[in-house]
C-alpha cells in the first residue's frame, strides 16, 4: 500500500469516566482561571445552576440562553455577560448548540473554554464553528475555535431521551463514515473512525434496550469523542453537503436529518470507496449502505425525509442547492443522481444491496 500522508494530534486535554463532572473546579484551577461562565441551554438551565454549584467559588454566574445553529444576537447577549461578570473561562455544558456558543465566545475573547458534553454530536472536540445571522449560516475554522479542555462523563447522558440518543448516535456515526473515505484521511483518524462505529454498533441497541444501562452509555460517549475528532481532523463530503443543505434552507432537525441520510449517502459512496468503507460491511452486518440502514431501523431512527415535511418540490431545489460549490466525494456527484438520492431518503427506501 503507498501510505502518504500528513497528521496533526489535536491539542485538547480529553477527561473521560463516570461522575467527572466533579472535576470541573479542579481544572478551571489548573488552567489558572478562577472566574467561569457556565453556559446552557433553556431547557438545561437547572443542570446549569448545578453545575455552577458544583464549581462553587470558582463559578462567576450561569448563561441558560444557547440555541440552534449559534445565533449572533445570543453570542452578543453572552458576551454582556461575559464583560458583566468578569469571566476569565466558559464551562458549555449541553449539546452542539450550547458548545457552539462556547466556541462562539471563545473565538470573539481567546478565553479559555471547558466543555461538559451531554450529546454525542462531537462538537467540542472541533476547531468548527457554524454561526447564523439574520437566517444565514456561516462556518469559520480557527485553533481559538477548538476548546482547550473536554470532560466526558457518561453519568450527564443517561437522561439523554433514548430517541435523541439514537439520532445524535447516528449524527456522529456520519463523521466516521466520511472520515473514512476522507481525501485527507490519515492512519489515527481512520482507526479512530472504526472504533468509533464499532462502540456505536454495540451500544446503540443496548441504550434502546435499557436507557441507563452504565456500559452503553459511557461506549456511546467514548464513541462520540473518537467520531467528532474525525470531524474535527479530516474534511467532509457529500453527506455533510447534503445535511447542511437541508438544515440550512429547509430547517430540518440537525441529527434527526444525519441519521435518515447516512445509509443513502453511504450507498451512493459504497462502490467507489468499498477497500475504505470495508469494515462497515463487517460491523453492520450487510452491504455499506443496506447494513446500516437495517442498524438505524433496528434502533427505532426516523427513515424518511418526508416525516420532517419536506415536500418533492423542496427535494428538486435541495437537489439544486447540494451540487452548488461541492464538497469533494469519493464518487463524482450530478443533480440526476443526487436528486433520486433524495427521493430515496424521502421515501424512506432501503438503499439496494
Ligand atoms: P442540541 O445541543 O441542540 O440539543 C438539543 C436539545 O437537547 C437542547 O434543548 C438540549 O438542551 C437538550 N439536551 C442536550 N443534552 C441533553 C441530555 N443529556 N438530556 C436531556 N436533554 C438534553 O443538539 P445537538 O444535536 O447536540 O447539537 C446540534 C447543533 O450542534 C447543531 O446546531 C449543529 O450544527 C451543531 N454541531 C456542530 C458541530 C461542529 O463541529 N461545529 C458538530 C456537531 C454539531
């Protein structure tokens, strides 16, 4: 095999096991900060204040105002607070929204940002951050971007309803998938990438089983920390394109669309990188796009696009959209192919063997 290829190791400090929450104070000391912002959604905002609690003296004040997609009045609001109460760190305890208006204080301040991830979407381990102003979405790549420390504890997932665990599940299993067959893959993101799915496979089905059952929620978030480094480390394709796409101009739900999309766009990809793309076939038990369609429906996932009311007129202009300024694919991509992608998705059709 020619290996060619270039790698960087991401900088965060990773801490990972059951109740490390309680170290939270800890690090903000050895990060040589001692005036944090927990930040949190509405819906967390009690999770938020206990967090803040916990931190005890080290805690400045909570900010419970995050939402979707970052918007630029929210970041404003915070940063108030931030100038208010004189925070010298950010604590983002939630899922991608609450990380993106870390990330979105932290790229305006440099200032140091701890995350608490209560989701599996991986944001906290990328230097992305996707940010939308009078209905436009944006993306800015950037190290202040990335958050310096993530603390991982499974014990925050178990609450995590079992249908959004598995849509988040299926959303980070996405990053793996492309990751793969990433043009700028490396030999690191790549195993990363298998291990993740493989902690997927096997923890998915037993969270759907029994919600709070310790060892499949700490696999799902150790899955979670190996998929968003992928997506973090190495660029996406076609998939990504597509989700943004009908995120973006058809406000479908975020993880919810990831996890009715991936067999399809697996599928599509499956024949021109089938050596990359192998060891799906092996964990889900089939062919690319047909195995993990099976694993999603097994699992209860939303399978048609058609349920978050798209109508066929949305799919020719999502079509449209999609083949504008491409990301690169491993299969060369045309509106024809990609809008009967779409109708398949919509329909909710197990991609062929
Ligand atoms: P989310 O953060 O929007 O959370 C959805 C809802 O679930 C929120 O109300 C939240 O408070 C609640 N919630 C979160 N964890 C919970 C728990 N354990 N128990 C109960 N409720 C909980 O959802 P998400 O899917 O994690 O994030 C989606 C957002 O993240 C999107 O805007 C997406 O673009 C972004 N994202 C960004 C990146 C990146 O690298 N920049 C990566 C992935 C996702």
């Amino acid at each position: 095999m020619n290996r060619d290829f270039s790698y960087a190791g991401s900088p965060a400090r990773i801490v990972f096991g059951e109740g490390k929450r309680k170290t939270v104070a800890d690090w903000i000391g050895k990060a040589g900060c001692s005036r944090a912002l927990v930040i949190s959604t509405p819906h967390q905002k009690a999770d938020g204040e206990a967090l803040a609690r916990e931190i005890g003296p080290l805690a400045c004040g909570v900010f419970a105002g995050a939402a979707m997609h970052t918007p630029i009045e929210v970041t404003e609001a915070a940063l108030k607070v931030v100038s208010e109460t004189n925070a010298d760190c950010v604590v983002s305890l939630g899922g991608g929204s609450t990380t993106g208006l870390g990330k979105a204080i932290a790229y305006r301040t440099d200032l140091l940002q701890i995350v608490v991830p209560t989701t599996y979407a991986g944001s906290e381990v990328t230097p992305i951050l996707g940010q939308t102003q009078a209905g436009r979405k944006t993306t800015v790549r950037h190290e202040k971007i990335l958050p310096e420390i993530v603390i991982y504890d499974p014990l925050l997932t178990h609450g995590l309803p079992v249908g959004m665990s598995v849509t988040s599940g299926l959303n980070a299993m996405a990053h793996a998938v492309e990751g793969l067959y990433a043009q700028d893959r490396n030999p690191i993101s790549s195993l990363m990438a298998v291990e993740g799915l493989r902690a997927f496979a096997r923890s998915l089905p037993e969270i759907v089983r029994e919600p709070n059952g310790a060892e499949a929620r700490s696999e799902a978030l150790y899955g979670a920390w190996l998929c968003g480094t992928v997506l973090g480390a190495v660029g996406m394709a076609l998939h990504h394109k597509i989700c943004h796409t009908l995120g973006g101009s058809f406000d479908t739900p975020h993880a919810e669309t990831h996890a009715v999309m991936l067999p399809h766009t697996a599928a599509f990809n499956a024949a021109a990188a089938a050596d990359v793309l192998a060891p799906l076939t092996e964990i889900f038990k089939g062919s690319i796009g047909g195995g993990l369609w099976n694993f999603a429906s097994a699992i209860g996932a939303p399978l048609s696009l058609r349920d978050f009311g798209l109508t066929e007129a949305d799919l020719d202009k999502a079509a449209s959209i999609a083949v504008q300024n491409p990301y690169w694919n491993p299969r060369p991509i045309d509106r024809a192919s990609i809008r009967q992608l779409l109708q398949d998705a919509w329909e909710g059709n197990r991609p062929a063997d």
